[in-house]
C-alpha cells in the first residue's frame, strides 16, 4: 500500500512542477519572448550634481545585466535588433557621501550610490513597457579609500540593481 501512494505523490509533485508553464524556478515570466537585447548603458552620472564619472562602469553594468537575464530565463542574448526584449537606459548617478559624523564631526561612514534610468520594451506584450529609476547604495567605512572597496561595492550595488530590473520586468506575480 505504501508503494502505491509513493506513486502518486510522486506523479502529483511531476504534474505540479510540469504546471508551472512558463514560470522557471527562479520566478521569471518570459512570456513569448524568446530573444533578449541589452543596449550598452551610457554613463552620464558626471551630469548629475553631486555625482562623479567611474570609467569603466557603464560596459561593468552592461555586462552584469546581460549575464542576470541570462542565467535566470531561458532567453537567448541577441545583438541584431531582432528582439523581443529590450533593456536600454544610462547611469545616472554615482555619488559617495558622508552618512554619519565622530564626536570629532568628521564623517565616521561613508555611503555610494548609485542609480540607473532603465527603458524597458516587451515586444510580445506591450502593456508591459515601463521606463523607472533604480538604484541601491553601500556603505564603508570613512576610514577606508573608495578604491579600496570599489570592487566589492560595484558587485553588491550591481547585484541588487539587476535583480530589481529583472523583477519589474520578468517577475510577473
């Protein structure tokens, strides 16, 4: 009698899994879509008052995006205008600022940020076309040279801010 029900729960949990359509485990709605493009994100942080240029940072998000949609959807990346999702914008912002003071009033943290304008086109499902801001921070210590954490900071600020382009994209709850 038990193997009979270990069938079924098994044959259960296949049918259940099988149903999640085009859901993928990691909560993405593809959709149609069968194509992805990632327009090279142009940095004009420098335009903003306040916020410096980091060389280098626009190909660095580019790249963090593109390699995000493709580990968590089934998309295949294309360079040819033939899509049918669109990511395209420019960072924005990229600002360190002091974020508490020391008895002695000099800053005792320090806090970068950064914020990214996403344009967003679906193709396959127009409603879905959205144009937001989006952006995280980190914070170190005032102690500390920016260029000494910059690494770490870039790959935390640029994991969130992905994740939440990702979502408001593809994570159709």
């Amino acid at each position: 009698m038990n193997s009979i029900k270990n069938k079924i729960y098994i044959l259960l949990v296949c049918v259940s899994l099988s149903s999640c359509g085009i859901y993928n485990f990691t909560g993405g709605n593809v959709g149609d879509a069968k194509t992805f493009q990632v327009n090279y994100f142009q940095n004009y942080a420098s335009q903003s008052p306040g916020s410096t240029f980091e060389p280098g940072m626009d190909r660095d998000f580019t790249l963090a995006l593109q390699d995000r949609i493709q580990n968590q959807t089934s998309l295949d990346l294309v360079n040819n205008g033939k899509y049918d999702l669109l990511y395209e914008g420019e960072i924005v912002e990229y600002r360190v600022t002091p974020m508490s003071a020391t008895a002695q009033q000099t800053a005792a943290q320090n806090r970068l940020s950064v914020a990214v304008q996403v344009r967003f086109t679906n193709n396959t499902k127009e409603d879905a076309d959205f144009e937001q801001r989006f952006s995280f921070f980190y914070d170190f210590p005032a102690a500390s040279q920016l260029s000494a954490v910059k690494s770490e900071a870039h790959e935390i600020i640029f994991e969130r801010i992905t994740q939440d382009i990702f979502n408001a994209s593809l994570a159709d709850w």
